[in-house]
C-alpha cells in the first residue's frame, strides 16, 4: 500500500485550519492546533506562501489563505458552471446533429472532455468524460489553441504527433490553420486524429468574453463529411450550441 506524504498532509491541515474560525492565525496558534514544531510549522507556511498559497500579514505577522487558492477554486467553480451551463443545449446538439457531443477546456497542455452526451442511437459507446484529446489535431484543441492566448502558447511548445497522414505538425502550417480557425469562427478535423472520424469545434465565451471551453460534434467521416464536404448544417449547429451557452454565461458579444 502506498504511504502518503507527510508534508503534503500538513500543509493540507493548514490550509483546511486556516479556511474555518478565525481566518488569520500566528505560528505559535498553527503549531499548537496541528501539534508540529514551531520550525516545522514555518518551513510549510513559507512554502505555501512561496506559491501564493498562504499570505502573511505585514503587521500582525499572522497566516491567512492566499489568493493563488481563490484562483485555483474560480477555475473549478467555471468549470462545473460551463457543464451545468452547457447541459440542455449539448442534448439538444446530439439530437439534432444524430451524433456524439463534446465539451472540453484547456488542461495540461491538451484538451480535457469534462462533458460528452452519447450519439442518439443504440450503438454501444463509451463515456469518455476525463478523457484527455491533443491541442493540435482535434477540433475542439484548434479552438482552445486558436482563441485562449495559454492554449495557443501550449500547442505550439508541446510535442505535435502525427496521428494519421492529415495530422498538420508544423509551426507554420499550424498557424495558418488557426488563423482560419478564427477567420471562420470554427474548427475542423477530418480523420486528422483518428481515421474515419471527423468533428467540428467552436468556442464558448464568459461573461468577460474570455474564451473558456469549447464544443463540438465528432461522427464517422461519411456522415460529417458526406461528399467530402463538412455538412453546412452541422457546422450551424454547433456554433448556435457554443453561442447558446455563451449567453448562459453571461457573454453579451461573441
């Protein structure tokens, strides 16, 4: 069995001590309630507060949560909001386009699918929600990486695999396709990342117009593509998805 690590342990009592009663606490009053040593306590307080964690006040020399965590919370808060959000129109996409929907955001320099509503049919398929797809090859990745300035830094420093003969790897190649990206306000991939598939991507705006997800369709070639074309009213319906949600979110122009 694996054994947990010590000091991971007590900063997180920390940070749980620090965020109930009293919000700001000396180290005499941190050691004493976690029953550390006083030098113990202060090497783990100024680690935390190194990373933005913990914030110690100039006057009284007491610890109070810092506002890395709040930023930390925001982003986890946005998420589920932009699932909850997404619910009703994401459904809505799946029966109208007869295919998988996805909904994805940027995570660790690639796109992670925190939502994913099942083709309408009774094929057997997998949830693929926490599944992890590649910034460059995906629809879903062209958007984040066309419109999120940290997506498109990621995309562009991080390794571009070919997946199939259609993977586009190249730096400039890859910036010409972002550029039509958001020349056209939406993203493609046809059979660039796995073969016989194909999708359409676009993005989903907030309330302070930041990009912060993105939605898209993903179907076999010959129904997204019928006579090697994208289907017009497929790519229509995406993009009233994402404009959709955006409003939800409280974005007034996208």
């Amino acid at each position: 069995m694996a054994r947990n690590i010590q000091s991971l342990e007590r900063a997180a009592a920390m940070l749980r001590l620090l965020a109930g009663g009293e919000r700001r606490l000396g180290l005499s009053d941190i050691a004493s309630a976690l029953g550390l040593a006083k030098g113990t306590a202060h090497g783990i307080l100024r680690t935390l507060q190194q990373e933005g964690f913990v914030e110690q006040d100039a006057a009284s020399g007491r610890y109070q949560l810092g506002a890395e965590l709040l930023r930390l919370g925001n982003s986890y808060l946005d998420v589920h909001e932009l699932r909850a959000r997404a619910l009703v129109w994401t459904d809505d996409l799946a029966r109208s386009s007869g295919e998988s929907v996805y909904l994805g955001v940027l995570h660790q320099q690639g796109v992670l699918i925190v939502h994913h509503v099942f083709r309408p049919d009774d094929s057997r398929q997998v949830l693929e929600v926490g599944a992890m797809q590649p910034l460059h090859s995906t629809a879903l990745g062209k958007v984040l990486a066309a419109y999120d300035p940290v997506a498109h830094s990621e995309a562009l420093e991080s390794e571009r695999r070919a997946f199939t003969d259609r993977t586009v790897c190249d730096s400039e190649s890859f910036e010409g396709v972002l550029d039509l990206t958001r020349a056209r306000g939406y993203a493609t991939d046809e059979e660039e990342t796995w073969e016989g598939i194909a999708s359409v991507a676009a993005p989903i705006y907030d309330r302070r117009r930041m990009p912060v997800g993105a939605v898209g369709v993903t179907g076999a070639v010959e129904r997204v593509c019928p006579d090697g074309e994208l289907r017009a009213e497929l790519i229509a319906a995406v993009r009233d998805c994402a404009r959709a949600v955006s409003r939800d979110l409280g974005a007034s122009r996208f």
